[in-house]
C-alpha cells in the first residue's frame, strides 16, 4: 500500500570545532536510523561544526572544514538509501546562512537557510548569520568544486522550498522558528507538508522541557501531521549544556520521546507512522481546509524516492507514549552532572577540587559529582563503551572499570574543609561527614597561618592593625578582614588543585569548582577572587530555594543523611568571630534580605524586566499583606542599591552551568554596566514620591472604611 513511513531523529553531543568527532557520531546516528529500518533521517542545528562556535563562525576555516566534513558525509557508504538532513554553515553569495543540507545518494537535493534567528538571551546568531527573509522563493546555489567533483551537480536549490517524495512532502524548520508567533510549520502544513522537522540547538533552563514539549504537540494537533524534533545534548565548550529531548509527534500526540539528561553521545530515535493518519485527521478539520485552500503553495523539490515500502501491510506502526518529565530536583542532579562530565572528559583534567564548607552551596556541587559518578557508573554497567575508555583515560588505567560511585568519587572528587579561627566545630563535622558519604578524599586544614601572615604584611609596611567589628573595628576593617579569609582559601584552592595529586603520587591536575549561588552572585554576597573564583560552577545558574530543594532531593536519593544537618543549619560565611563558639553571623543577616526575596528581585530584574520604580509597583500587590508601602520601598531600594555595587563582580564569575532565567552572568546573557550611579536618585526619588502618595491616602481614608 505504501503508506507507512519510518522516520529517524537523534540527540547528537557534538563539541565546537571538533569536526572528527562530530563527523563521526554523525554517521554513527545515520548508521543507527538505517539499521532501525529509517528512509529519513533528521540531525541537530549546526551539528556539522557544533553549534557553539560563536566568533569562530566569522572564520573561513569553520566554513570550509564544514564543507570538507559534508563531503566525507556524501561520500560514505553509509549515507546511501536514506535522506539525510544536516546543520551546517553556509556561505551564499557573500552571505553567511545557518542551514540545512539535505541528500540522497550523493546528490544535495536542497539547501534550506534558517528564516527565524535566536538572538536574545543566551543567543547572539544575528552577529553570525542573516537570515533568510524571501519566503517561498529560491535560488541556485554554485556547489564548491570539492563538491561539484563529488556530486555531478554544478548548482542546487537554496531557499525556503519543501522536498516532495513520491509518497509525502517534508519541510524544515530550523529551532527558533518553531518559537515563533508565524512558525513555518503552519503554512507548510496548510499547504500538504505532512511531515515537518525541526532541528535544534535548545539549551536546558529549568523546567523548560514543559513548553517545548507544548509547542511541538500543539503544532500537529491543530494542523495535522507528523513533527520530528532533533537537538543538540551536552556541553560543547561553554556554560550551556543542550538538554536533548528528541520527539517525534503526530497529530498532536508523543510517539517517541528522547532522554534529556545522559552520557550517551549517539542517541536515535524513530517512529512507523502511518500517513492516511495524518490525511483523515486533517481531512475531518473544515476550518484548517479552508485555509489550506489560499495558501500560497511552496515550491517543491522533487526527488524519485519513498519513504515507505509498497508492500506494508503487515508492518507494525508506534504506538503513542506520555512523555514522562522531571522535576526540578531531578534536573539539576542529572544537567550539571552531565555538563561536569563533559567538560571533565573534553578537559582531560584529572577530576575536580571543591573547597567544602559545611554549608548547602558547596554540598550541593559536592552532591552534582556524586551524580556524576552514579550516571558514570550506570552508563558504565549498561554497556556504554564511550564512557568506559573515556574514565579509564582519566584514572589512566585501562583495565579499571567503575562499579561504585563512592570509590569512583574517592578516584574523581578531592573535597577540603578551610578552618580558621572563626570556624565552628559544627561546619567542620558537617563537611567531613558528607565527605566520608559520598566517599571524596577529604583534607582538612587551617588557614590562620596564612591569614596572619599576610596581616603581618599589611601591618608591618602601615604600622596599622585592623580589628574586626566585634573588637572594636571600624566595618571597613571588618570586611577587610573577611575579605582576606576568603581569598586565601582560593589561593589554597588553586594550589591543592594543582598539585595534590602530585603528593599522592598521581598524574594530573584537578579541576577547581565554584559554589556560589544564582541569588548571591545576583545581589554580589561573595568576594571577589574568593572561593567564588574557580574554574568552573556547576550550581552558579541555581537558585537557592531550587538548591535547597536539591539537597533534600539528593538526602534521599542518594541515602546521604548528613545533608539533613546541613539543611538544617544557618547559611553563615563564617568570616567575623564566634561568639561563645557558636556562629555570630549568618547570610540573611548580613545581605539584609532573606533568599526568598532575593529570588523574587531577581525574577522581577531579569525576566519582568523591572526597574526600581517597576519592581516597587508590582511588590506593592505581591507584598501588600506583609509589607507596608515604606517597607517595599526600603527593600527594594536596598536590593538595588547593594546590586549595582556590587555589579562589577559579574565581569569576573566563574563560568557556571546556565539553569536560570535570571542568571547575571556578565559574559553574555546578562549584559548591563558594571559602573552605576549606585544611589539611582530619579528613580529613588520616583518611588518615595509614591510612597508619600499612599501614606497621605491612608491618613484621609476615614476609620472602618476599606
């Protein structure tokens, strides 16, 4: 009958710039789709050259090894009998495109240019690619003499065209474009596409997979059709780590759902459909064929090849699946754990240092690489032989294979609790007893040597010796004091990293991992060139009402019961004096604001996009049970004052996993001065006008009135 068509998308964990391994898993998916039966097979955006080659996208090297690559592709065996679909740059006309090349057997049967640019938030492609803004129309684009040579063809179609089989009609979207309000995909539907593909480059925030999930299901359920969706996963050489969840869908429901989280660099997923499925669901719908019947038609590519057999008649087709989600606790315990793997492995450094503190920032990192080491060890057990030669790379031992997460962490992890005289007995046993649960080799030392002596520096040149506030120090001198602790344990951290391994008597130099969080990086509560300071963060993009939430998720999961204790404890720096052995000092106190608040601020800054006077306005309602209007108005004024001076913080933070739609991070997702008028008196002013406003309201409002 020949109308069962098996469909093939991947989840590829490409790397920019690395052309070899990319080529390879390329062709490893494409063997995978054909040995599952696939005539179609469908890769993420820009896989030829990964996705995240940023300023490399200006370099006419990144073209042409694309260009090389896609050659090897057309020429393999392996690539023959099925369509292939893959992402790469494109130079047409002078003009750089982010594209999709789709062939069959040694022929480019077309080119289509991305129409819809990412280009807010972590995305900048309008600084690299135009987009291309001719719909429905294309012209021919002259081949390269590598591939003229290879394919016999001179020129191919470029442009915004479908490709027609003699069974269906396919069309491309390329990410963006189905975030979109006009996404592609409506009009190609309106106009007999039956099968729409969409490759992408989607990076993991926080219980984003809700919507793009919705957004593909709501695509092919109000206008019929089959949608696959094929994604990048992994790190490939930055913060962002691309969180898979590959799907294929028809007609508004799930029948194939990819992993968002794992150490597989190749993942395939397909689907038997049946196409009179998605022309009778279509067929029933009047308003969608009253559309249809105006659309502007595509211009079609023809190719003399099926998607279906002609006999398939006794071929089973898929059968629907409810995609199953993650929470929030879940996902950070697998994203940045598959980040940190990445990033480990691609480093070829020999595991990670983490300065442990007792607290819940560092035993949420502590509490990632034991994750890490829990996915290593499964992947490991289930056969993953990528996974296996590479941990035996980096223990440099070729016969060591990892069945237990604790003795891997023992081998991966190196944790060391900082004492100094104002450290408290009860930090030091927290740490020590998460260090011996997760099985990381722990050190415990004392820095007041190093303290005094870099003290002694500073007095023996001024002849001045400053005392903290608890002994009569003026706060310039307490924060000084701070100040110090705090970057000597970095500088401490830095030293250990580097050459621990080498006391033990192992190669290697270890990783340094930060454990600031989202919220305090934020409002600047850390110092600069603290512990803050390391070479990457794997909780940096995470709120700490989501770490707390983690850290109770992780006390469970993992069986770790000394993360009870540290949730239950004060967040304190302990950097001022004990008073009586027990810790003076704690966060909340000392930001002036609790993290629940500063999560909102931090919501409202960034995704609201509020000012002081907005953010005052709108707390005004959320606040209005709890807070009077002067109230609100010193809170938010303290936020924005403390924010802005301490901005300058931002240009130098560790690179951190992104998970949060309010991240800070100066680098490129949150770009704003560092330099600021820190006392913002317009808009101060604004909202103390308003404030006085109220007040005189409530005053004139007569008693029992509301």
């Amino acid at each position: 009958m020949g109308r069962k068509v098996t469909v093939a998308t991947c989840a590829l964990n490409q790397w920019a710039l690395d052309f070899e391994g990319n080529f390879q898993r390329i062709l490893k998916s494409i063997q995978i789709a054909k040995d599952k039966g696939a005539r179609y097979r469908l890769g993420p955006e820009l896989e030829i050259c990964g996705y995240g080659c940023w300023d490399h996208y200006h370099e006419s090297d990144t073209l042409l090894h694309s260009l090389q690559v896609l050659a090897a592709l057309l020429d393999s065996a392996i690539t023959q009998d099925i369509i292939c679909d893959v992402g790469m740059p494109v130079m047409h006309r002078n003009v750089r495109y982010n594209c999709r090349v789709i062939f069959l057997n040694r022929k480019i049967l077309l080119i289509r240019p991305k129409m819809a640019l990412a280009n807010e938030g972590n995305y900048r492609e309008l600084r690299w690619f135009t987009p291309w803004s001719r719909s429905r129309q294309t012209e021919e684009y002259v081949l390269p003499r590598m591939l003229q040579d290879l394919t016999k063809q001179k020129t191919v179609p470029f442009g915004d065209v479908v490709l027609a089989t003699q069974d269906t009609c396919i069309g491309s979207e390329v990410c963006e474009e189905l975030w979109t309000p006009r996404s592609p995909h409506i009009d190609m539907g309106l106009d007999g596409v039956e099968i729409i593909t969409n490759a992408s480059g989607s990076h993991h925030v926080l219980r984003k997979a809700h919507t793009r999930v919705d957004l593909v299901t709501m695509a092919t359920s109000k206008n019929g059709g089959i949608y696959l969706l094929a994604n990048q996963k992994g790190c490939d050489g930055d913060r962002l780590y691309y969180d898979g969840c590959a799907m294929i869908a028809m007609n508004g429901t799930i029948f194939a759902q990819g992993t968002q989280f794992s150490l597989d660099d190749v993942e395939v997923l397909t689907a038997t459909l049946d196409l009179e499925d998605v022309r009778s669901y279509r067929a029933e719908i009047s308003s969608r064929n009253l559309e249809a019947s105006r659309v502007t038609p595509y211009p079609r590519v023809s190719v003399d090849f099926a998607l279906s057999v002609s006999d398939d008649l006794l071929e089973l087709v898929s059968e629907p699946v409810e995609w199953t989600y993650h929470s929030p606790e879940e996902e950070i315990s697998l994203g940045p754990a598959c980040w940190l793997w990445d990033f480990l492995r691609r480093s070829k450094q020999a595991g990670f240092f983490l300065p442990l503190s007792g607290g819940v920032d560092s035993a949420a990192s502590a509490c990632i690489v034991y994750s890490m080491c829990c996915l290593v060890c499964e992947a490991v057990k289930n056969g993953n032989q990528q996974v296996l030669a590479d941990i035996q790379s980096l223990v440099e031992e070729s016969s060591y294979t990892p069945q237990d997460p604790q003795e891997l962490c023992r081998r991966l992890l190196t944790t060391c609790y900082m004492a100094s005289e104002n450290s408290s007995q009860e930090t030091h046993s927290r740490a020590t007893e998460l260090a011996q649960q997760i099985g990381s080799y722990h050190i415990s030392l004392s820095i007041d040597t190093a303290v005094k002596a870099v003290l002694g520096i500073f007095s023996l040149v001024t002849q001045k010796f400053p005392q903290f506030s608890a002994h009569g120090g003026s706060s310039r001198e307490n924060l000084a004091l701070q100040n110090v602790q705090a970057r000597i344990r970095m500088v401490l951290a830095y030293l250990f990293a580097q050459l621990s391994l080498w006391s033990r008597g192992t190669r290697g130099s270890l990783l340094v991992l930060g454990s600031a969080n989202v919220d305090e990086s934020l409002l600047g509560y850390l110092t600069k060139y603290d512990c803050s300071s390391a070479d990457i963060n794997p909780i940096g993009g995470i709120s700490k009402t989501d770490l707390r939430a983690f850290v109770q998720f992780c006390a469970e999961r993992f069986q770790l019961p000394a993360l009870q204790s540290i949730l239950s404890a004060p967040a304190t720096a302990e950097l001022e004096p004990l008073a009586n052995g027990q810790v003076s000092q704690t966060d909340e106190e000392d930001m002036g604001m609790t993290y629940s608040e500063l999560s909102i601020f931090g919501r409202l800054r960034k995704v609201a996009k509020a000012g002081p006077y907005s953010m005052f306005c709108r707390l005004l309602n959320m606040w209005k049970d709890s807070c009077t209007p002067r109230q609100v108005a010193e809170k938010v004024k303290r936020f924005f004052s403390k924010y802005s001076m301490n901005r300058h913080k931002m240009t130098t933070l560790t690179p951190a996993y992104h998970a949060e739609s309010y991240s800070p991070d100066d680098n490129r997702f949150d770009l704003r001065p560092f330099l600021y008028n820190t006392v913002w008196p317009w808009q101060f002013h604004c909202i103390d006008n308003q404030v006085l406003q109220l007040e005189r309201k409530e005053q004139q409002t007569p008693e029992g009135c509301i």
